[in-house]
C-alpha cells in the first residue's frame, strides 16, 4: 500500500509538471534605469564584477544592437506598447517629455493578462506623467494597477535628479498596488533588496499559473545606492557597487526559478532603459553652469559608442540585452542583428499565446530569431527620436543621420545633451562604432535609400513639427508639446 501511495504521488507529480512545462511560459524581464551599454563583464567592462549576468550571457543569447529609447519615460512607453512614442496617444493630446500613455492604449501587461497571465510591476513605472500639486497622488487610470498589473510595488516615476538625495527637496513615494507606503523615499541604498525580496514573494505566490513579472530597477538612475554588502566593493565606485547589487539580485531570480523547477518554463530577459547620465557639468554642451554635477564614478559608460542618455548617437539609445531560456534559446550565441524593447512586446504575446491589439505596432515578433530558428532578425531599421525630434534611421550596418541645431527647440530640459549636426552624416556601423567617420559622399546611393525611410517615418509617425498619419489619439484636438517650438 504504502509503495501504491508512493507510486501515484510521484506520478500525479511528474503529470503536473509535464502540464505546467507545456503551458504558457513564464516571462521575467528585468529592466534597469540608465545603465550603459559597456556595465556587464560580458560587454565588456573590467571594473564592475557581474558574474550572475555574465553566466546568464553563457546560458542564453546577446544581443550587441539591441535598441531602447534614449530617456527614461519615452523608452518604457515604447517597451509597453510596441509603439515608437511619437505614434503613442497622451491625454488631452499633449505630447509629454516623458510620455504618458492614453489609458486607451493597450499594454503588453493588458496583452498578457486577457490571455491567462497573473501579471506584475516591482520597480519604476514612470508613465503616470508628474503628481498633482494638490496632494501628490497620481491619476489612478494611468498607474500600473489601470493599465494590466495585477500586482503593483514601487514607484510611479525617478528616484531624482541629483547625486545625493539630499540635494534636492524631490523625494518619491513607494507603492504597493494604491497604497502609499513610503510618503517619501529618504536614500536609495536598500531598494534593490527590497525589490528582490518582493519578486521572489511573487513568484512563489504565483509559481503554479503562467506569470508576466516585469522588474524594472530604479537604479542605477542617480541618486544611485547600495547595500552594507556592496557599498565600497566595486573597482568602479559607487556606480559600481549599484551594478553589482543588481547582478546579485539577477542570481536570485535565475536561483529560485531553478529551486522552483522553473527554469525551463521561463524566458528572463535583461536590459536597460537608455544609456547612462553622463553630465560631470550642469550643461555639457557648453551653455549654462560649469559647476560639477554628476561625478564619473556614479555614473556608466556606453563605450566604445558615442554619446549617453538623452542624446542622439548610440550611445543614448543602444543598450546590453541578455535573453535566456534552456531548451530553447541556444546557449552562448551572440548576435549584432538589430532589435528593440519595441518588439518584446509583440514577441512576448507570441510566446504567451496572446492576440495583438487591433491597431499598428511599431514591434516585430522576433520568436524564431531568439529561439535561433533564424540567424535573421525581423526589425529591418531603426528609427532615432529625440521626444518628437526624428534624427536619424539604422537599416543593417548604415546609420544615417539627419542635420539639426543644437539644443533644439521643442526638445525641452534634454535639448542640451543635443549637439549640432550641419550636414548629412553616413556612418557605417561595423566599422565605425563611434559614429566619427562620415562617410556620406562615398555612398550617396545608401543615403539616398535612407533619406527614403527619413521620409517615411516623417509622414507615418511625425516629426517635431509634424504629426504622423499613424499617430494615435483617443481625445478631440491637434497635437500639442509640452515643450512648444519657440517661434523665430
């Protein structure tokens, strides 16, 4: 009798763990905040130690032309509706520094949710526009619970904008799903932990049904912070002791999903928002103050690309991605075919078995490239927007960007990250990773094609003084920024 009981136990345990691995897979994306795109040991840093993440790299697949968006908000707009932001609806049709999506907009989370997923944010949200004045609370339709979280901790938008909290009278409340349970966060140095113990919770809670976790630290945004464990360990700073704690906390995740029997039910994809803050004065295009602002050691580096958040070369928008999933992402490739966090959400419906929404996505189901089915990727170009400002296409290996001014009007408090561009630039991107060698007059016929494909995304998605015939908008009126065109 007792091997009778022994025998079905273990039998109705093998058939639900048969079931559940033929299910929908889980889906972990870890999604960090300014970290740039040479901060891992596997692209390339040698002074920050990220172990877990350069074992994930070994297990999975690399991606070497992933691209976000080049600033904060903008970039998880585009993450949650596979849309570039210019073609995003905003309330009252504003067209928002930060986007704020329309609650008619349908999320990834939404997507994921109606085909059977629990769903949950633990981290930064960032697309509920700024706290009213009246009682510093947000809009209820544009937090995470409103747009298909079922679970909701963190905070609704940055940590600050200055090294130290104490520099600035900023501070940001912390939310579990409506409620406020921090009124103001004092320093940032446990919230990795504090982020890391919640997801491991969740996912504990939700081990036996499909689950969409979406973890988007908060750091390492400045102010920056660490734990007694990593304070002062990093070769690189206080920087660097940010990326460390977050790689450690990217080992707990992968660890409980082993511990769990999860690990070959579960994609866990890792990248970031847009480059790092790199800013030692105030404006370091040479207009404005000259006073120190951001020291180097707190912030990262996107070596060897140009440029940094919220400008418009590589550097601000070309970010480190790591995709991993045993048995069917093959273990070690390496791949510099284009891709976005635009086509994460298309490809994530795919793999969850979720139905598109009925209206045009700027993302690509890239399902066959990252299961290696395809050495081809689905994204043909790349389309570079500063806010509402079109700079520039990547199509293959060519970059061509289009002349601007500096500082541009219309692009508001990033507009100084901006540098003057007086001519039509060509670079070729295989050889020439830091966009110094216009090579423009020797290919006048591949600048003609992208000047094409400039075209087109000026009719499609808008410009800075253009809207887009693809641009949505779910309220009465014309476009409108936030930041206007000063006028001649």
């Amino acid at each position: 009798m007792k091997f009778f009981s022994l025998f079905f136990f273990t039998l109705v345990a093998t058939l639900s763990a048969l079931a559940k691995s033929s299910d929908k897979p889980n889906i972990i994306l870890i999604f960090t905040d300014d970290q740039g795109y040479q901060d891992l040991g596997c692209f390339g840093s040698t002074t920050i130690k990220t172990p877990h993440l350069d074992r994930m790299a070994e297990e999975g697949l690399m991606l070497t032309s992933f691209y976000a968006q080049p600033v904060c908000g903008v970039s998880r707009a585009a993450l949650m509706t596979g849309s570039y932001p210019i073609r995003v609806a905003e309330p009252n049709n504003i067209k928002q520094l930060h986007t704020v999506p329309h609650p008619e907009e349908i999320t990834i989370a939404e997507t994921l949710q109606e085909a059977g997923y629990e769903t949950a944010l633990i981290g930064k949200w960032h697309l509920a526009g700024n706290p009213k004045k009246t009682d510093n609370s947000y809009d209820s339709e544009l937090m995470p619970n409103a747009q298909g979280f079922d679970y909701f901790y963190g905070t609704p938008r940055f940590n600050g904008f200055t090294v130290y909290v104490e520099d600035t009278p900023v501070r940001s409340r912390l939310y579990r799903n409506e409620e406020v349970v921090v009124e103001a966060v004092q320093n940032w140095d446990h919230i990795t932990q504090d982020y890391t113990r919640e997801a491991i919770q969740w996912i504990e809670q939700n081990k036996d049904q499909p689950f969409f976790l979406y973890l988007a630290h908060n750091l390492p945004h400045v102010p920056v912070g660490a734990s007694e464990a990593f304070k002062g360990k990093s070769e690189y700073g206080p920087y660097g002791d940010t990326i460390e704690e977050i790689d450690w906390s990217s080992g707990q995740i992968l660890a409980k999903l082993k511990e769990l029997n999860l690990d070959e039910d579960t994609l866990v994809v890792f990248t970031s928002d847009n480059g790092p803050w790199i800013e030692p004065t105030r404006f370091a295009n040479g207009t404005g103050s000259d006073k120190p602002f951001i020291p180097l050691d707190h912030s990262g580096s996107a070596l060897p690309l140009r440029g940094w958040k919220m400008s418009t070369w590589d550097g601000g928008s070309r970010v480190p991605f790591i995709a991993r999933w045993p048995g069917k992402i093959p273990a070690g490739a390496k791949s510099d075919q284009l891709l976005a966090t635009l086509d994460l959400f298309p490809t994530f419906a795919a793999i969850g078995g979720a139905k598109l929404p009925d209206r045009t996505l700027d993302g690509h189901d890239a399902t066959d490239f990252l299961f290696g089915e395809t050495e081809s990727s689905p994204r043909e170009d790349y389309f570079y927007y500063s806010g509402c400002l079109l700079t520039g296409v990547r199509s293959g290996d060519w970059k061509l960007v289009v002349p601007r001014p500096s500082n541009p009007s219309g692009t508001g408090w990033w507009g100084r990250m901006i540098e003057a561009v007086p001519e039509v630039q060509l670079f070729d991107l295989t050889h020439d990773l830091a966009e110094a060698n216009n090579v423009a007059s020797v290919y006048p016929e591949i600048v003609a094609s992208l000047i094409k494909r400039i075209e087109w995304a000026r009719d499609e998605l808008g410009d800075l003084d253009q809207t887009g015939a693809g641009a949505r908008f779910f309220d009465k009126g014309v476009r409108r920024l936030q930041s206007p065109i000063k006028s001649e």
